[in-house]
C-alpha cells in the first residue's frame, strides 16, 4: 500500500531527507484525531495529579500548575496515521519540573497516563524526563483548543504522537508495563516513528 506523499528517503528533498521519519508525509495544517467525543474542561476545573501507583504524590489546580517554571519547545512531531508536522511550538511545564515540585525521583520505570475521557497510554519514565517531555498548555503561542487536547495535553515529541495523551489529568508510575488505551487494541507498546513501530507485531 502506497500511503500519500510517500517516497524513499533518497528521494525527499533534502531539507526534509533526516527529520521525515519513513513512511511519513509532510502536513502544513494540524489534523485533530481522537478516539471519542471532544470533552470541554474548564481551567477552573483542571486539575493533575501525580501517582506512585494507587498512592497521590502531589496535585495542581490550574493556577498552581502556572506557578511552577514554564518552558518552551519547538519540536517535529509524528502521528501513526502517517502525517508530520515540522517545528511546531509549545510551551508548558517539563515533567522534570513537576518532579521536583513534588520532591521526588521518578520511583517506577513504568508510566501510565490518564486523561479526563478515559484515555490512557503507557510511556516508559525515562522516555518522560531529561528535557523529553512536558505537560502543555500553549501551542502556536495561543491556548490549545480543546479538538487538539486542550486545556492541556502530554507532550512526547520523539514518539507517535497517540502517547501525547489529550485532556492529560494524572501520570500515574506503575511496578509494570500497563498498555492503554489504544496499546490494548494492537498499537506498539513503544511507538518510535523512526523504527516505524505502528502496531504489536512492528
């Protein structure tokens, strides 16, 4: 199957020959995919939490959440569906910087992310700390629309971008490796685009 724009790496134009991960197409505009109804949470009403399995660490309402050192990042990113999208900007807080607000290492190698529909998707820990990953709030310079996750989503850049959960309310660090919610329907347990790992068998 041929999936559009697609083309061997040989054949890209250079400027896009080492950052177009294989079997993916150049998208200008930003498609909104999700696995169900968009939910509508006010930032009033916005809360995350962080958990060492069953157990709370610590929790932000929206206000504190803003208290704590913002970041901004400028990263390519990669959906399964075969589109990217090159230098996109976001800003919001690293999940380092929440760490030492709550005054903790990470305890686990294993996360699960939770969002306020339901959602979740595993990560391993370390793919979310050392600058990789934030919790944004901004995309764009502008407050992210709820179609793309707002008021604030997961941000795991280097990965397939259904690990960037939407509507992001908890992390949770679990003892094993939980799958979520589309890792239980045959997506990769990992999701690296550059070793295209799209579904279990990848």
């Amino acid at each position: 199957m041929v999936t559009r724009g697609f083309s061997g790496r040989g054949n890209r134009p250079p400027e896009v020959r080492d950052r177009l991960p294989p079997g993916q197409f150049l998208e200008s505009g930003f498609p909104v995919l999700s696995a169900g109804p968009t939910p509508r949470i006010r930032t009033e009403d916005w809360t995350f939490a962080l958990k060492d399995g069953v157990r709370p660490v610590k929790s932000w309402n929206w206000v504190e959440f803003h208290a704590l050192p913002q970041t901004k990042m400028t990263r390519d990113i990669h959906c399964v569906t075969t589109w990217s999208k090159f230098d996109t900007f976001w800003e919001g807080v690293l999940i380092d910087d929440m760490l030492a607000d709550a005054g903790i290492e990470p305890p686990t190698a294993h996360t699960l992310a939770h969002s306020y529909d339901g959602y979740t998707t595993n990560v391993p820990t370390e793919d979310l700390v050392a600058g990789k990953a934030m919790i944004a709030t901004r995309y764009a310079g502008e407050a992210i629309s709820a179609d793309h996750g707002g008021p604030a989503r997961l941000l795991v850049p280097h990965l397939y971008f259904w690990k960037s959960a939407k509507w992001v309310n908890g992390l949770q660090f679990t003892q094993r490796d939980e799958l979520g919610f589309w890792e239980l329907r045959g997506y990769h347990r990992y999701g690296d685009p550059w070793r295209e790992q799209r579904y279990t068998d990848d």
